[in-house]
C-alpha cells in the first residue's frame, strides 16, 4: 500500500489533481498503521512541495512573459499592416527572450525529472519496506513519531521492533 501511494501520484497525468487525491484517500484509509502513515504524509509532502517549486518558477517568468508578448503584439500587428510599429527594436532582443525562455523551459524539465526520479525511487524504496524521505520536501504535514535517518534520506527497514 505505501508504493502504491507513492505511484498513484502518476495518476495527475489521468486525472486533473489525481497526485493528491489518491495519496490523501490511501493515507487516511491507513493512517492508523505507522509505515503507511509515514509514506502517505511523504508522499502528500512531495506533491504539495512540487507544486510551490512549479507555481515557484511560473510566477518568476511572469513578468519576462509580459514584456516578451507585449513586444510580440507589436511585431504582429505590423507584420499584418494594422499599425507603424517599429519592430526593428525587437530584434536585437530576441536572443535575449529566447534564452529566458529556455532557461525556464529548462526549470520545468529538470522539475518534472527531480519528481520523476523521487517518486520513482521512494515506490522502489517502500515496496521493500524501507522508509524514505524525499529531498527538498516541505513539510506541509508534521511527520511526528517516526523513525527517520536524515544523513541518507532513509531510514532503517519496516521490522516488527519499529512497527
């Protein structure tokens, strides 16, 4: 149950908010057992903390995208003949609003790659009964009681001592 909360992050590909709905559903069906406590709160973790690093990245480009569309309008419109637009002061800027745009292209992708490999590693991780903390994580949800090894990003496997 812990690497399928882990997976069923996947599920936002299918479902509009499906990465948190499905781990919040699992995670409160199992809350009551310590492992799957701790995985369900992890994985709600990450998905929660993915979305700030996203909306993060988006509100940074918000203002190079209004100047870059605003230039753009302009260009447009005098290639269609509506208006005078000198768009001969665009041109020397078009490197410079491609090179933005591929910075934050390049933001996105190394996001998206980042989840992908953690999601990926923390279902391997509790498939196998380890436990396992993601990286850059917010802690959104309190991890109280847990057994935890913040050197390695794990902690030791699911025993009957530690159950």
């Amino acid at each position: 149950v812990a690497a399928i909360m882990h997976g069923s992050t996947f599920l936002k590909y299918f479902f509009p908010l499906g990465n948190f709905f499905a781990p919040l559903l699992l995670w409160t069906l199992h809350k009551d057992k310590p492992f799957l406590n701790y995985h369900g709160k992890q994985a709600l973790n990450f998905q929660l903390s993915i979305l700030v690093y996203a909306l993060g990245i988006g509100i940074l480009s918000l203002p190079f995208v209004a100047i870059f569309a605003s230039d753009f309008v302009g260009l447009a419109e005098t290639l269609e003949g509506a208006s005078h637009y000198d768009h001969s002061g665009i041109l020397p800027h078009l490197g410079g609003y491609l090179t933005l745009l591929f910075v934050f292209a390049m933001l996105f992708i190394g996001l998206f790659l980042f989840e992908l490999y953690y999601v990926i590693t923390a279902t391997i991780k509790a498939s196998r009964g380890a436990y396992f903390k993601y990286p850059l994580c917010i802690q959104f949800i309190s991890e109280n009681g847990t057994i935890e090894d913040t050197t390695t990003n794990e902690t030791e496997p699911l025993t009957e001592e530690n159950h």
